[in-house]
C-alpha cells in the first residue's frame, strides 16, 4: 500500500467545524483593531535569520533552540518567523513607514516555534499582532491595555482573565539590574537549574521568569527592578498606572514579569487566566523603544502586543462562550431530471445574484428523490426547493419546509426572489 501521510507533530489542520469560532474571534479582533484607528498590514512569514538574531536576541530559547531555519538555493540563511514584531519593523523601514509618521498597525497569521508540543504551544500557531510606532507617551500604553481588555470582554471571558504589569527600565537600568541579578544568583549556584545556569552569564533576567517550582523561593527574594528603576521610567510607569485606575481597568504589579525578548524595555504586560492549566499566558507585550534604530531605522519609540488565536479559541471553548453562529445553508435545491439539473443550476445562479446574503446548497451528483432530501436534511437547510419536469413545464417549484411543521408549497419561478427576500 502507498504511505499514508500525516500532519507535521505539532503543525495541526483547523477543520471545517473549528473554522466558524476561528471566523468569529478573528473578525472580532480586527473589529475592534480598526474601531481603535489601526490598520492591518501583510508580512511574509519568511525573513533573513539575522533579522531575529539582532531583535530578539541571540541568547534567547528563541534564536538559540526554536527556529526553522535553513538555507536557501542563493546560500542565504532564512527563517520561518518565531515572532511578528520583527518583520513589522523591518517593513516599516524598508517602505519609509515610521519617517515622520505614527503609525498604528496590526496584522495576523502564522508563527512557528520548535518547542515541545503540548496544549496551548504548538509548532505552528497563530497570532494577532498589534504595534503602534512614533508615540513615546504613556497614554499610547494604556490604550493598548484598555483595547485587549475591550477585546476579553467582547469574546466574553473578561472576568477570567487578569493583567500582571512590570517596567523594565531603560537600557542603562537593565545593565546594573543585569549585575545585580548575577551578584545575587551566584550565592545559589549550586540550586540553579541546568536553564538557569545557562542564563546566569548571558540573560539573568530570564532567570526571574523560570517556572521551576523549586527555585520559586530564590527567585522570590531576588533583587526588584522596580527598587532601582530609574526616574524617568518610574514616572512613566507610575503613569500607566494612572490612567489604568482612573479607567476602572485592574491589574497586578508583577516584578518578575521580564518576557522573553531581548529588545523589551519600560512597560511590559501580560494577560494570563488560570483556565489553561501550565499555558496561562494568552497576551503580551509591552515597549521596545530602540529595536526600530537597532535594526537600522531612525530612533523610533515603539510599543505592542501579540496574542495566541489557539490559547484564545481554547479558552471560549472550554467556558463555553461561543455563541451559535448560523453557518448552514439556507436552501438545499433538490433536482431531478437532465433538464432540472441545467434550470437549478441557473436558478441557484440567479437567485444568489439578486440575494447575496442567501445560502444555496444545490444538489450536485444526481440522485433519487429519497436521497436528495436526505442531504437536504442533513444539510440544516430550512427550506428545500424541489425542480423536476412536471415543475419545469408549469415555471413552478415546490417549497418543502425542513425546520416547520408546515405544508408543502408551490410557487412561480418568478416570484421565488420575493419569497426568499421575506421569509430570509
């Protein structure tokens, strides 16, 4: 026998009866993206590897264990995207976007990470992604968070969710706390994890984020950055918080949120639920206000988010808050003879012209009276229209109802638009 074949491990298939929330959560987002005054942009989903190697990092899980990368017929080195942010930029500056200019963008699609996989983290997932560039202020900050809460409540999981803030600072801050974090772990060498002692050197920020339980108690009593943020950050922290209490918006002040990417800085936020098992985090973000000039651009403040559709679809489904979206058809046209299945054809052709919002499911593959309106049935359609010979020579159709307890009709050809234009 020929050899079957399956999915990639952790690449998985989205199947017609998932497809209609995945419509629903992503026509939502955009809704709300656009109500905000942002504007989708289209990025390729492959980019030079040294594009991530300078933005995220070089010594984050990213770069180091997760990306596809290979090389292509030219000897170039190319990526498959592990992250969003990135490629926005990059095409912000090739197109001249950010020159003199705010801009408000999103975009969605997928991304692909080589991780374990398991629910909520695959190899191919997708993401919304939200950026705004050339606003330093922490008004921009704010209404990011208040957009992503308005998204929560839309989809109707807001009361399960909370949002954790932390503010890593500028550059210069980082390089102390970055000292101040090796001084500190290296009194517990011999308690770190194989990942921690990688990152003692290299990314001891990332030690704060560590999810071992049994390091839980060091990594408590480390240093804070917010003890030794400086000023300026502290003020535009302290600002954000503002503007979040005077919204009613409630959040907790998380210090050993730090993210995974290297080109972080100030504010950072995650919204994370307790309905996901280990996978909690379903968005996050914050500044990085010099990755636009560290990858060639002029110096451009810059702040978003990005967020998992799988973990967000996971969640509404598990709570069970998607609502019953009508996806089956609204007539199934059931022919019979040669000459019905020409006539249905063009019918069904007209009728869709005059009544776009009309859902017709005609009959295809021939087929008894008996069968067809068995796929009738099983179709949902509410109506059934019936066209054989006897109908064709009168310009009629019958009209079965599917859904009622009401007799069969018939009516002219003729007046079906009008018919169809009440009853739908």
């Amino acid at each position: 026998m020929p050899k079957t074949f399956q999915a990639i491990r952790g690449m998985n298939d989205i199947l017609p009866e998932e497809t209609p929330v995945w419509r629903y959560v992503e026509s939502t987002l955009a809704s709300i993206a656009a109500r905000y005054g942002y504007h989708e942009i289209r990025l390729p989903v492959v980019e030079h590897t040294e594009l991530f190697q300078r933005s995220v990092g070089e010594v984050t899980d990213i770069v180091e264990k997760e990306m596809y990368t290979f090389e292509d017929r030219s000897g170039d080195s190319l990526t498959l995207r592990p992250e969003g942010t990135a490629g926005c930029v990059r095409a912000g500056i090739e197109h001249g976007l950010f020159y003199n200019q705010q801009q408000k963008l999103w975009y969605s699609g997928p991304i692909f990470r080589h991780e374990r996989p398991q629910k909520g983290r695959y190899r191919q997932f997708h993401q919304l992604g939200v950026e705004v560039f050339g606003l330093s202020g922490p008004d921009i900050d704010a209404e990011m968070l208040l957009m992503s809460a308005r998204m929560w409540q839309e989809l109707g999981f807001g009361d399960y969710v909370k949002l954790q803030l932390n503010s890593l600072g500028t550059a210069e801050t980082r390089r102390k706390y970055h000292t101040m974090l090796v001084d500190y772990f290296s009194q517990f060498k011999s308690q770190l994890d194989e990942d921690s002692l990688r990152r003692l050197e290299t990314n001891p920020l990332r030690i704060l984020d560590s999810k071992n339980p049994e390091m839980r108690e060091i990594i408590e009593k480390a240093p804070k950055m917010l003890e030794v943020l400086d000023e300026e950050s502290k003020i535009h922290f302290d600002q954000v918080c503002k503007i979040l209490d005077e919204a009613g918006l409630a959040y907790e002040i998380n210090p050993c949120l730090v993210r995974g990417l290297d080109y972080y800085s100030r504010t950072v936020f995650e919204w994370v639920t307790d309905k996901l098992g280990a996978q909690g985090t379903i968005c996050a973000g914050g500044r990085y206000d010099a990755l636009v000039e560290q990858l060639g651009g002029q110096p451009t403040p810059a702040i978003g988010f990005a967020l998992g559709y799988e973990r967000l679809i996971s969640l509404i489904m598990d709570l069970h808050l998607f609502p019953q979206l009508d996806s089956d058809p609204h007539v199934y046209m059931i022919l019979a003879g040669e000459k019905a299945e020409q006539k249905g054809m063009l019918l069904a052709e007209q009728l869709r012209d005059e009544l776009p919002h009309l859902k017709i499911l005609l009959n295809c593959g021939g087929g008894s009276f008996k069968s067809q309106f068995k796929r009738a049935d099983k179709s949902g359609a509410q109506i059934a229209i019936i066209l054989g010979d006897e109908e064709l020579d009168k310009k009629t159709v019958g009209i079965k109802y599917l859904r009622e307890e009401k007799e069969q009709e018939t009516i002219a050809i003729k007046e079906l638009v009008e018919f169809f234009r009440v009853v739908f």
